[in-house]
C-alpha cells in the first residue's frame, strides 16, 4: 500500500520531511531563466522550462534524504499549460527519482466529477479502447466541504490503484479557524471533520497500521494537533506550515507516535528558496549552488524535527 | 462589472440558464470521435481533439440563448494535458461567441497559493517582464473551507480586472449535510457560510445590487435556498442540480427577487446529451443532430424556468 511505501521511505532516510515544490519565478537563479528567455523570450514557455529545470535540481540534490515531494499545483496553474506541462514532467521526474509524490491539488466535488478528478489524478481515464494515466500522483490532498460524495469516489481508486488521499482537517492558516473552529455539538468543526476522515480511514489500513487516508493538520495549531492525533488514530498527518508560517519543530511531537512515525512535516519557501535566505547565502555562494542550499536545508531541518520527536 | 454583464445577458436571452459544459466521452456522436481515432488512435489527443469537437457545435447552437456556459474543469483533467488543452479552447471559443464563462473549479488554498490559482484563472501572471493570462474565466467557482485567506485574493482580481466568483455555501449533493448542516450557533454551517460570503460580497456590489461575490446554491434544498437569499441579499446564486439532480423549477422560485433577477440556474447532461434522452431521441433522430436536441433542451428549460419565476 502506497502509506507503507511512505512510512518505509521515512525510515529509511530517517527523515519524515516532504519537500515543497512551489516555485515562483524569483526563486530562480539567472542564470537558468536567461538560458530559456534568452531563447524563447519572456513567455510562459520560458516560465515553464525555468520552472521545471528549477525543480530538476532540487530534486537532484534531495532525492537521496527525503522520502517525499509536494509539489503544490496552484504554482503551475498560475502559468496555464504551459505551466501544468512543468508540473506534469515534474511529477514523472521526482518518480523516476524513487521519491514518492503528494500532489497538493485540495480539489473538491461530487460523484461523476470527483471520479474525474480521482481518474485524472490518481487513477486512470477510459480513453475509447484504452485506459490511460494522467497525473498519476502518488498521493493527492483533498478538500471535505462536500462530505463523503466528494471523497468515496477517491476511496475507490486509492484502493485499486494502491494510492492515497490527505484530506483538510484543519490548515495552518491565521483565519483557517472562520469556519473550522465554529464550535458544533460542543466540539470545533475540524474534530468532527476529524470524525469523518477517521471513518473514511477503516477499510484501507496498511501494514504500519496507519491508513491510505490521510488528513492535512497545520503545524501552527498544537493542541489542535493533538486532539487530532486522539480522534485519528489511523491516520497518517501531512503537515503544512512549518519554517516560514511559524510552525515549530517542539509543536510537533504531537503528531507522532513513540516509534517517531504518524506525520510527514512540509516546507517549501524554507527549501526551495534557501539560497535566498541570510542563513545559507553566504556559504552557498554562486548561484550555480542553490540547489545545495536547497540539501543543506533539509539536512538543517530533518536534524531540528529528529531533536524534538 | 462582470456581474452586471451576466444580469444584462440573463434580461437579453430572457433566459436565467447556464450550460454545464461536462462532456464525457459516452456522449460524444460517432461520426466526431471515429474521425479523431482514425487520425490519432485511441489517445488522449483524439479524446482532447474530441471533447472540443462537441463543445464546439453544442456552443454553435447555443450561444445566442443562453447567456453563459459553465465548464467543469474536472472533466478535462481526467484526460491530463490533453483534456486541458481541450479546456482552454473551450473557454476561448464560447468568449468568441460573446457567452460568459463560469469556470468551475472549486479550486481551494491559502495566501500566496490562493494567489497563483487567481493569476492564473481570473486576472495575470507576472512572467519576467510580461504580464500574461492564461485561463482567463469570467467568473470561476470556490471552496470556502480555509476562510478569508483563500478568498480575499480573488477578491483582488476580481476588482482589478472585473471578474467574479461563486463561493459554495449549500451544494446540491445528497451528503452535502454531513459537514454543511452541522448545526453552530444555533444555525446550520451553511447559513454562517452566507455571512461570511455576504461579508465578502460587500466591496463589489454592482448597478444591479448584485455583487461580484456570488454563492452556489444547490436546488436541491429549497428552504435551505429561502433562508440564503435571505442572509445573502446582494449575492447571486449559481444553482446546481436542477434536472438530473432532481431540482424542479418551482423550487427555485426563491432564489430569485421580484424582477426575475438572482440567480442563474446549471443544467449539463440534461442539456448537452439531450440526444441520448427518450424525449429527443426520436426528434432528434441521427447522430449529426446532437446539438440541434441541447438547443431544444435549453428552450424546453427556459420555459420551465420562467413558469415558475
């Protein structure tokens, strides 16, 4: 089952830190966009070939000591198709790699389109006489709004296709709590959204007892955290907001179990954009060098999580 | 404003419909499909080349009595780049033909991500040192599961380049309750959703009284829709689920004010594969009159419509 995959990759590189693929184009040195504006001027064509090599070296200084990318598709949309062809070859690159691919998607609908969605993302599409994949993410992330007509169809296919889902329970954002914390039969919103996430957990438990479903828990919300951790005892955390949201490493132990396993924690600005930032600008001279800025970032941040879980 | 343009297309047409443009390949006449397979196989750029094929003469039929079609972005996703490509030029061509376009997808993130989806779907992205659009809707469709931090930067563009949005309130699904209906405060979720859109809606109220910020409203639950109307005085109503859903026209008197004006009302396979349905079959006989059948189904849903309004 893809979840064991992921605890097995965890382990293995003693690391439960995914690595957020959101690039912007000023996180991208000249040296790579003058190559493509330089030959296809500033169009999104240039955008998307900057994007995509971008990325490329990341993932070729980090395959090695994560177990996993997040790629967040908002990032690429912003440029069209041209922008979701660099997400496309980003996704199959990072899976030639062996790292495995959590597509921050936070789709949500219902019934005939979430099967869409769930053939588009997860699954495979009937294209006539022929079944074919598309994004084929490893994992994807989900939005519960709709309720379970908008999640069952997903279930389906994490089951047949050994694949997985983190759906929002509660986001890392300053006014997440608007409609997640309006209180309900005495208990905030994201709890009984916890509820729903840990019934749709049940029927697809691995062998690390943890589920192929998932929830989305911010990391700047930790007593929130932890109450989580008690209504979800089979589900796997992916949590955002670490680093640059404000999230600390000491909040996070909440999310583990004592064997250290039961959350992967994002950062993606932190990674991604280190060569931007004071604390490895200096050591990291050259901009031929951000990528291994990018490394020595996940090594600083694997070292602060391992301190505290 | 785009709202005010949508109210004056809806007076023109006398017509308060919107075609869910939602092709799925079991629709599409043989003599489309065969013409793409022959040339590409069973592939996805037969099944893309298709998809654009039936939109095409379906918008043909259409354009001058409806006021707006609403793509449902899923559908195109299913088939990866391809299927997005089909997409793009989907929503070109209906801009083409003067229709207004509610891209429907429900997209849902926080902050600078929120950011990224706006750029790309309503307003520009900076691209070097152009700025440049990309899928470039009308209006599109949100999820309000994050709060304001997903909304205020549609709110933006919206302003800046006169586009709209439909933020989910009630949905028109069978499960929506699960979380929707969860009782705070005394009221359902849904009603406190109204508020918030309501509050959102506030800053871009248009001639008409009706804001940029609009509302989905599943036709599904008519006293839930009274109620909405109610909290949400100046916000549109996009209406699913009439027809297939089981939604009937004279629920849906309530969604919309003294002059005929409020709401705008979804309909896609009952429309779009009209073709395939007893009621047009015979009428409709041969496979080169599919789209001569949606335009029958689009006056037969007016007429119902404007029974009951």
């Amino acid at each position: 089952m893809m979840i064991d995959k992921l605890i097995d990759k965890i382990k293995q590189t003693g690391n439960p830190t995914v690595v957020g693929l959101d690039p912007r184009l000023e996180y991208i040195p000249d040296f790579i966009s003058k190559k493509y504006c330089d030959k296809y001027g500033a169009t999104l064509k240039a955008a998307s070939k900057s994007l995509y090599a971008f990325n490329k070296k990341i993932i070729d200084e980090i395959y090695d000591i994560v177990p996993a990318v997040k790629p967040q598709i908002a990032m690429y949309e912003r440029f069209g198709l041209y922008g979701l062809k660099a997400y496309v070859k980003t996704i199959k690159y990072a899976k030639q790699k062996g790292l495995i691919v959590i597509g921050d998607v936070k789709r949500s609908d219902i019934a005939s389109t979430a099967e869409a969605y769930s053939d588009g993302h997860l699954g495979e599409a009937d294209v006539f006489a022929n079944k074919i994949k598309s994004f084929d993410h490893d994992f994807i992330t989900l939005n519960p709004y709709l309720g379970s007509d908008g999640i069952n169809p997903f279930l389906k296919d994490c089951k047949k296709f050994e694949k997985g889902i983190f759906v929002l329970a509660k986001t890392s954002n300053p006014n997440s709590g608007e409609i997640q914390d309006l209180i309900t039969d005495g208990v905030p919103l994201y709890e009984k959204v916890g509820e729903l996430i840990s019934k749709w957990s049940e029927e697809l438990i691995g062998e690390n007892g943890f589920s192929e479903v998932g929830a989305v828990v911010g990391a700047t919300h930790p007593d929130q955290a932890k109450r989580l951790r008690e209504i979800m005892p089979h589900t796997f955390f992916l949590v955002p907001g670490y680093g640059a949201q404000g999230g600390k490493a000491e909040d996070l132990a909440v999310c583990f179990n004592k064997d250290g396993i039961g959350a992967i924690v994002n950062s993606s600005r932190g990674i991604i954009a280190a060569h931007m930032n004071d604390k490895y600008k200096e050591s990291f001279n050259g901009e031929e060098n951000f990528a291994k800025a990018a490394r020595q970032a996940v090594i600083d941040m694997k070292n602060d999580l391992r301190r505290c879980i």
